[in-house]
C-alpha cells in the first residue's frame, strides 16, 4: 500500500514531540507501528468538508489525517496533532 518513497508529515504544534517529517516505507512503515499502540481509534471522517481521518484518544479528538494516493499506493500522509488547532476544526465522523 505504501509508495516506496512515501512522505509522512506530522504537525503537533507547540507539542513538537509529535512533529514529523518521515520519508521512505520502511520509516513511515515504523512510525505505525509506534502509533499503533498508543490507544488510538480511527474513524472516517470529513474535515471542514473535506474526506479525511481522525484519530480519538478517550473519546476526544486527537489528531486528523489526509492521505495522497496515486496508481493504488499511498505516496504522501498528512497529519494535524497540534491540540489547539484540532480542536477548532469542524469534524463529521463518518459511520463504519
């Protein structure tokens, strides 16, 4: 699923632990495997109008995502961690 040269951005913000620029599968590859034991949930969701995912911590907005695919794989993943900036966005989550 992951373009061999994919480009993961993280923006956290004044949380600057959560900022990241990853290149390449194998280190954005890593990255999921970190995050997916941090006890987040996934859900669809659109983003002031615009399809995306979010990510709830404790039933609270954690962070949101924007992918790129082109020819089946995924070449760029864009994420907003920032807590004050997540908080303003307007967020439809999406049924299963």
């Amino acid at each position: 699923m992951l373009h061999p040269d994919i480009v993961l951005r993280a923006d956290g913000g004044a949380v600057a632990a959560l900022s990241r620029h990853v290149k390449g599968a194998e280190a954005v590859a890593g990255q999921a495997r970190m995050w997916s034991r941090a006890g987040l949930t996934m859900r669809r969701a659109l983003i002031n109008g615009a399809a995306g995912m979010v990510a709830f911590r404790d039933e609270r907005p954690f962070s949101v995502a924007a992918l790129t695919i082109r020819d089946g794989k995924i070449v760029e993943m864009n994420f907003l961690a920032d807590p004050e900036r997540v908080a303003r966005l307007d967020l439809t989550v999406l049924g299963d």
